[in-house]
C-alpha cells in the first residue's frame, strides 16, 4: 500500500521537513506470548494502555513483551504533527526521513534502526533458546524464512526493573561434577557418560539424605509449568542468574539462555530470530541449536551501570548496535542528555515531567510515554514527579571507534 502511494509519501516527507521536529511520540506494538503476566500484574499491559490509550483486557490474558522499533513483527508508529487517524511504521517513515539516522548509522546499516527495544513481562519460563550469529542466521532465514524471520544477529541485553531471574551460558565442570550426582540426570546421560566426566568407578554405599540445593527446587519449579518437558533437566547444566533492579545480563549468540521470571527491559540487535530446543510448545530445532551452541562455562558477567552524573546509569555490552540509559530524576530536577551521532529512543516508564530537543515547545510526557529523537539532538528532561527514564541508543563506543 505505501509503495502505491508517493502522494502520502510525499505528504509525510513535508511534514517532517516543515516542523524540522527532533522528538516524535511512538504508538508501540504489544505481545500476548502464554509466559506473559496477566494483565493485573504486568508492566507490560500497563504500559502499553497508556501508550496507545486503549484499553487492555482485564481477564488472565497474558502481556508478555511491549515492543519499540521497526521490526516488521511488532512496528512502532510515529505521531505525526498529533495526527492520531494517518498510521505508517517508523520503519517507512525512516526511509523517507533518512537524516534522523545520522550519516554513521545510514553508512553501517542503511536506513533503519539497528536496534529493538522492548520491555518484558515474564510469568513462567521462556524457551531454552540460542540466538544465531550473522552467518547462520542468514541460512537459516535462506532455508526456513516461515520459522526465522530475517537474517540478522541478535546479542541482547536484559537490565532488571524488578528481581529477575534467567538461565545463561554452561556451569563450571566443578559445579557439572555436582549436577552428575542427581539420580535424574545420570538415568538421562548415562552412566559411562557420568563416569567419563567424574572420572569415578561406581561404589556401593549408603545414600545420605539431604536438602534440596537451589538449582533442584528450580527444576521442580520448571517442572511444574512445563511438566514431562525434556527442557527441564537442561536447567541442572546451565547458570541460575539472579538479577536484582539495576543490574544487567547481555548474551551474545550461541549461547543457550532462558528467562524465568520477573520483569526487564531489554534491548537486541534488530532481529527476531530464535532456536528453541525445550521449556516450549513451539517448534525445537535441537540439532541446530546443539550445533552452533559455544559451549563456553562459567558465570555471565553482570553489568550494573557507569554513573553519567548523578542520575543517569549506562550499560554498555560488546555489541555495536546498542546501549541503554536509565534514569531516576527526583521531582523538579533536570537533566540533559547530550546530542549522539544516532538515533535514540525514550521510554517513561514512571512519573510525569517534560521532554524538550532545543527547542521552546517541550512534550508533556507521563508512565507508557515512547519518543523517538533525532540523531544529533540534545534533549533536556525536567520531572514534575519522580520520573523514571530508560533510552537506548547505538552503542556510543561505535561512534567513537568510526
């Protein structure tokens, strides 16, 4: 419809030059996935009823992910000059409006956001998944474009807003050791496999009762939602993460993860590419995922931020595409985030104040509020009430690498 229609292409293109506008307001896509919170408890459906204005259902529906970028899976849409009626994706709108990018991001990526930024919800376990590397995720896309969606990447980055918890990356062999005493794991792998990594012979004796260790009472968690679910053995072998708000897990790709519970904001690569190979009902490929899975052992680092002054926190993992800002601005404060080479988006996810990109009119912005700013433009918040700010933006360690 839009490639048939250059005089709204056109009207569009006018409107962003006439205005010259650096901020614009996202009307933002929500996700119903079955781990989700049902409505009543999740940050997800509250923000995406104020965000859109609409209102949610008040049954055990699920709201699992509220999405903010150009993926085709879940666009956002700019508000353009407060028209509510005239709908394009941001995605269309950027490739009408290509200086919004910045010249860096149009030469690296062309003329689309590198990143997706979401927040999520999470009532029960997600999949045991791995997210491919570029090379696979192009064959993938190439051989099952109905299963993966695009041929990018996906490193993401997962900060906590409430306690979280996930799965991620392969146990030490000391704590592996320990995993091999569980009945139910050596009747899965098998005795001689056991051995091979104990390096024991088999000795009779005497078994001593004892408490159940944190990682069984979070197998039998897992159990219970996902019951005869192979997936859930699988939990003994990777690290049990727990995030406290604040903190931080970026995962690169090939590495098995899944998310268990709470709520986060997390940011990707822009990509909805996912092999799954347990805790799931939807399709397994576990020959692909025990195929490009690294294997590498040993706690996640956890990141808690680099303070840029006293009310903003920056998280920086090793991926070009990315990094998020959170932000707590005490009533009647001010602050100014400096202008950046790219694009940036802003998510409010807690009080009311003012958003203003040099110039005299500001936006009144409140809890669900997403704007999307202009490469190159300073923008300056002041909090009516506590305000709690997330933005996320290209990786500025990218900028200074170019």
């Amino acid at each position: 419809m839009e490639a048939s229609c250059p005089t709204m292409k056109s009207k569009h293109q006018q409107q962003g030059k006439k205005k010259n506008k650096k901020l614009h307001k996202l009307h933002c896509s929500v996700k119903n996935y079955d781990w989700g919170r049902p409505c009543r408890d999740s940050l997800v459906a509250r923000l995406f009823a104020m965000n859109s204005g609409s209102h949610v259902d008040q049954d055990n529906k699920p709201y699992a992910e509220f999405w903010m970028g150009t993926h085709e899976s879940g666009p956002s849409f700019p508000v353009l000059d407060g028209s509510e009626t005239e709908r394009v994706t941001l995605k269309s709108w950027l490739l009408e409006n290509p200086n919004m990018l910045g010249q860096k991001v149009l030469e690296k990526w062309g003329g689309d956001l590198p990143f997706l930024f979401k927040v999520l919800s999470v009532a029960k376990a997600l999949s045991i998944q791995a997210h491919p590397d570029k090379e696979l995720a192009r064959t993938l896309h190439k051989l099952h474009p109905d299963v993966y969606k695009d041929g990018n990447h996906k490193p993401e980055m997962a900060l906590a807003v409430t306690e979280f918890e996930a799965l991620c990356g392969f146990v030490t062999l000391k704590e592996l050791k320990a995993v091999l005493t569980v009945p139910e794991v050596v009747e899965l792998v098998g005795a001689e496999n056991v051995n091979s990594v104990l390096r024991i012979t088999n000795q009779d004796g005497e078994e001593k009762v004892r408490e159940l260790t944190d990682k069984e009472r979070l197998v039998l968690r897992l159990e219970k939602q996902y019951p005869a679910d192979v997936g859930v053995i699988a939990a003994f072998f990777l690290n049990h993460v727990k995030l406290t708000p604040g903190e931080a897990l970026f995962i690169g790709a090939n590495e098995p993860h899944a998310y268990i519970c709470g709520e986060c904001i997390e940011c990707m690569a822009t990509s909805d590419n996912v092999v799954r190979a347990g805790l799931t009902p939807k399709l397994r490929d576990v020959t692909t995922l025990c195929s490009m899975l690294t294997y590498k052992q040993g706690s996640p680092e956890i990141l808690r931020g680099v303070p840029l002054n006293p009310y903003v926190n920056r998280y920086l993992p090793p991926f070009e595409e990315f990094e998020i800002d959170c932000c707590i601005l005490p009533q009647g404060e001010t602050v100014v985030f400096p202008a950046v080479p790219g694009p940036s988006i802003f998510l409010v996810t807690a009080g009311e104040g003012i958003m203003n990109a040099e110039s005299p009119e500001g936006y009144a912005v409140t809890e669900g509020d997403v704007l999307f700013a202009a490469a190159n433009s300073e923008i300056s918040v002041t909090s009516a009430s506590e305000l709690h700010l997330y933005r996320t933006g290209v990786n500025s360690r990218f900028f200074q690498a170019s």
